[in-house]
C-alpha cells in the first residue's frame, strides 16, 4: 500500500468515524424525545400544568405540576441574573483590566474550568454549609444561592471564549484613539452581544435542568413561593418524586413533567435565535 492510499484510507476511516459518531447521537436525542413523547403525552393535558397538586397527587390523585413550573421558571431565572451580573464584570477584568498571559489570569481562568467540571451535588453541599451559617432553611433562596454558584463558570467561561473571537487589531485600535479600558469593555460586549444570548441560554439550561443542587438546598413544597424563604419545588425534582412512585399513572405524569420541561428549554432556544438574530446587524 502507497503513502497515498494510506492516507486516502485514514481519510475514509475518519469520514466513517466521524458520520458513525453523528447517526449514534442523533439516533439518541430521537430516542429519548421519542421516548419522553410516548409515555408522556398521554397524560399531559391542561390541569397538569394550571393547577398546583392536590392531596393524593403523588399517589395518583387530582392536581398539576404549576407550582414546580414556575418554581424552577423563579429559581433558573434570578440564578440566571446573578450569575450574569456577576460572571460579565469578572470575564472583563480578566480579558480587558488584568495583564494578558499573567499569573493571575491564567491561575483564574485554570480555576474556572475546574469550577465549570465539579459536578452540582458539591455546590449543593457548599451551598448548604453558607445556608448553615447564615440561619437560612432550606428555601427558594437558598436554591437561588447554590445555582448561581453553579452557573458562574458557565458564564465565565463562555464570555471568555466570546472575547477570544473579537480581532486584536481592533483592540489595539480602540486603545490608540485613546479610549478607557472601561470605554474599550463596552465596545466589547456590543461586539459580542449576539454570543452573549448563547451564554446566558446554557447558564439558564443548566440551571433549570439541576436536580442535585437544589435537592440539598431548595426543599419541596405543594404550594407556590410567595417569598424568598419558602421552600419551592421545581419540575427536576417533581419528576424525580414521581418515577419513584410505584403507581403507573404517577411515573406517566413525571414523563408529562419531562415533557413540559423540554417545551420550555424548547421555547427558550427559539428566543433566543430569534433574539441573537435580531441584534446581528448592531455589530460592530
């Protein structure tokens, strides 16, 4: 065999690897809707998602799932926002204030990644120990608390690789026209708006899908949060509850609630397309 037949064949290997690679996962993500669509969808109906469960519910009894629905809807969104708040600022200094390639940035960035790894069940746990602490039960806050910790290496990270995308030239540029640093950070997160969408997207994914975490942190509750401090639940952990059930109808309606959380990470997806499209044509 010829070097270049040999190199022909390790061509077509990889080609077969590589289309191998993607049937197998399509094949999976169908498998698992389609799974999630045939046990689930009989037992979706309207009362599952408007109203909040009733005595007996979890034993095959009347109710919904509104009250998880919008648990999780108030846990994923104010993580979300905090962990914006807080992760932006944090990729900005690292990328625009601090010296490119120091010790301090390269040690932090090293510690963002291990953080972005450590799986949820530890930040429930460190979450916990600042709940102990601070007097705080088991609560929507204290939920709110452990996913924000989880979901700042997520942005983090992702605004991080977003700002490796801007050309250097044009921060040379902006710094020779004698622009601020704080002036040149603006110019970079409107260069990078659309992307930023993507990270606050998989920062809201991840929070809303967390079911480790807020078992430690957030209880469970049958009615709706009205504040801060009271236990809520969330549709991770109701479809945890409920295919612990031996009741057929009972796991039927945690797949319904699989269901509903796919719809809603769905919609979420969609808008924020939508949105990253729209603001498209304002870059730089």
């Amino acid at each position: 065999m010829t070097h270049i037949q040999k190199r022909l064949l390790k061509e077509r290997l990889a080609k077969y690897a590589m289309q191998g690679s993607g049937i197998i996962i399509t094949g999976s993500l169908f498998f698992i809707v389609g799974t999630i669509l045939y046990k689930g969808l009989p037992y979706l109906n309207w009362q599952m998602v408007s109203e909040s469960p009733k005595g007996g519910f979890y034993i095959g009894k009347e109710g919904g799932i509104l009250n998880a629905i919008l648990g999780s809807l108030y846990l994923a969104s104010l993580s979300t926002a905090l962990a914006t708040l807080i992760g932006i600022p944090i990729a900005i200094y690292l990328d625009v204030y601090a010296k490119s390639g120091s010790f301090l940035v390269r040690t932090c960035k090293l510690l963002f990644d291990v953080l972005f790894g450590i799986p949820s069940i530890v930040y429930g746990a460190i979450a916990f120990s600042i709940m102990v602490w601070l007097g705080i039960r088991a609560s929507l806050l204290g939920g709110v608390i452990t996913i924000t910790l989880l979901t700042i290496p997520i942005v983090v990270r992702t605004i991080d690789e977003l700002l490796k995308t801007i050309p250097i030239d044009l921060k040379h540029v902006t710094f020779s026209l004698g622009t601020t640093r704080w002036e040149t950070a603006r110019m970079m997160l409107r260069y990078i708006r659309p992307g930023i969408f993507t990270a606050i997207l998989l920062a809201f994914g991840r929070a809303i899908g967390d079911v480790a975490g807020v078992l430690l942190t957030t209880g469970f509750s049958d009615n709706l949060p009205q504040y801060l401090d009271e236990p809520a639940a969330t549709l991770p952990l109701a479809i945890f509850f409920q295919l612990s059930s031996p009741i057929p109808e009972v796991q039927g309606r945690a797949y319904a609630s699989a269901l509903v959380l796919t719809f809603i990470i769905l919609f979420i997806v969609i808008c924020t397309h939508i949105l990253a499209s729209k603001q498209k044509k304002y870059k730089i």
